[in-house]
C-alpha cells in the first residue's frame, strides 16, 4: 500500500510517500483493518516530524494520528483515533479506537474531528465548564464563565469557539490576522485579540475590568504560560496541552498564589486510552453535532502526496482551521 513515511527527524522535507507492507491486525486482538479515506493533520505531527514530540516513534515510521474510513469487510464508516501509522492506504487499528462517523458527515469532516473536537471538549471539561463530573468549577454560579483560546484560528481553537459558543461562555481569543478573527467572530468568538499588535494580558485584563478569565487553554508553553497565569481570575485554571512555541511552560508563582489559581495538564494521546471518558465526551457533543450546530472547520485538502505541503502550512502559522489529507 501507499503510505507517507517519516524517513529522517528533518520536519516536511523527511516525509516520503512509499510502498510499504499492508498492515496486519495483531493476534488475539479486537484488531479491525481500516480503509482509509481521509486523515487529519495536526501540530503534534508537525512536531513528530522534527523529533520534537516527546515519546514519539522514531523514524522510519507512517505519518498520521487520526483518521475516517471504511472498516474492510463490512464497510462500516468509522473515524479513530492513533499515536502513527494513519497516513496510508489502510490502518490496523483496535475497535476501542473507532467510532461511527456521524449521519451526513464526509470522511474528511470526520477525520478533521476526533483530535480536534475531543481535544476542545475536554479542555472545558477539564475547566470544569461541562455537565460532565469534574473537579469544582473554578467560576462563580452568579456570572457568565470566561474562557481565553489561544492560537483560536487552528484546529482545535475553532473547535473550541463553537462548543463556549455552544456552552453559553465568553470567549477571548488571539490569532495572527484580523482576518482570522473576522472568521472566529462569525463562528462565535466574543472578543478578538491581534496578538501581533496588542498584548493579549493587557486587552483580557482590560475587557474584564482587571477580573480576569476563568480558564486560559495553552497550546503555546513558554513565557506564555506566565502570561495566561496573570490572565486568571480568582481560582483560575490554566489548561495546558501543548507547547508550540517549543519551549517548557514557565510559571508565575506569585500569580497562582495571589489567584489561588492553577495548572493542569491534558494530553489527548493517554485521555484516549480512557474510553468510558471519550465516549461520554462525544455522547454530550452529539445533540449539537445532529443538530448542526458544531461541526469542523475545514481550512484546506491536499491528495496523500502533498502531505509534506500540509506540515508546511502548519508550521508557517498559515492555516485557518483543520488541514485534511484525502485519499
């Protein structure tokens, strides 16, 4: 089969399309093999490509964590969910991992949700912003949670426009472009910020009187995590899964301890193992999915060959929402 492979830690440049071995389900396992129609690119793969995501594989390895198909044999239509490997022909994958693509949705809109969507979601789960058990809400019953999205113009940020649109809480967001931020208006952002001529603490502190927002989502790491710290309001929670600026997050001590706020941490890669989580995740999102309310953000599709020129895009701060590879 067809696969785009990560021959050599040199980011886009390093991946080569090849033909490689059709893969094989593993032996006493719930193992299916997938069909693949459509894979979703995201930052994290951009990072593997450069060897910069930690515990990632090493090279040679297939590209790719998510994904939409058809499961071979019975034509079921699935979108899943994996570390590597989706970036090809097919995909030997276990069931646990997969869930019916929802009624109406392309393969490219459903492999542009499950990294993305899941990701947004428990991010406000995490918040403790959703109906779903967490921790105590770090916001007060008497007004209307706030929330800081950074990098709202990716995959993920536009994901989580639409569900604080959805859920009913203000949203402060920072992109590159007024451009992007005309577009995240009209998906429901509530306050734009142009991170590249104003300082996103001073407009977020401005916009809430000095209040400051109940969560911060950080993608970014590095002096950013302080920034967003100083963001919080009483209680606040700064969420982190990510670092794309490529450094460690560093932390104001004083501003969690004058806040009472704090850090948590989410990572996709081991949530997923817990499936009873995913499923009540998605359970919750599919009144607004059937309903036509949320749905992903497609920015652009490139054919399985020009899989290096997505990664690019990424890399380069160019895209607006999800890149997809159809095959």
């Amino acid at each position: 089969m067809k696969a785009i492979v990560v021959t050599e830690s040199t980011g886009p440049d390093g991946l080569k399309l090849q033909d490689v071995p059709d893969p094989q389900p593993r032996p006493n396992s719930s193992d299916v093999i997938v069909n693949v129609e459509a894979v979703g690119i995201n930052f994290a793969d951009a990072l593997g490509a450069q060897g910069r995501y930690p515990g990632g594989p090493k090279p040679p390895y297939i590209a790719g964590r998510e994904f939409a198909g058809t499961i071979a044999g019975t034509g079921e239509r699935v979108m899943g969910y994996c570390q590597y490997g989706a970036c090809a022909e097919k995909v030997a994958i276990s069931r646990k991992a997969l869930w019916p693509q929802f009624a109406g949705w392309s393969s490219a809109q459903s492999a542009a949700f499950p990294v993305n969507f899941l990701t947004a979601y428990l991010l406000y789960w995490k918040a403790g912003l959703t109906a779903m058990p967490a921790d105590p809400s770090p916001h007060t019953e008497a007004k209307r949670p706030r929330v800081l999205i950074h990098a709202a113009a990716g995959g993920v940020g536009t994901a989580c426009v639409q569900i604080g649109r959805l859920l009913g809480v203000e949203t402060f967001g920072t992109a590159s472009s007024d451009e992007k931020l005309e577009r995240l208006k009209e998906l429901g952002l509530n306050h734009p910020i142009n991170y590249t001529r104003e300082d996103y603490e001073e407009r977020v502190l401005g916009l809430t009187r000095g209040d400051g927002v109940d969560a911060v989502f950080d993608s970014l790491g590095g002096d950013h995590t302080a920034k967003s710290l100083r963001c919080c309001a009483f209680l606040g929670r700064v969420i982190l899964f990510g670092t794309a600026t490529g450094e460690r997050p560093k932390f104001d001590t004083m501003a969690l301890y004058s806040k009472a706020a704090s850090a948590h941490g989410l990572w996709l890669s081991k949530l997923s193992e817990h499936h009873d989580l995913i499923n009540s995740a998605l359970a919750a999102m599919r009144p607004w999915i059937e309903s036509g309310q949320l749905k992903p953000v497609i920015g652009a599709k490139f054919p399985l060959a020009s899989t290096a020129d997505a990664y690019k895009l990424l890399l380069e701060r160019k895209n607006f929402g999800k890149l997809v590879v159809t095959l």
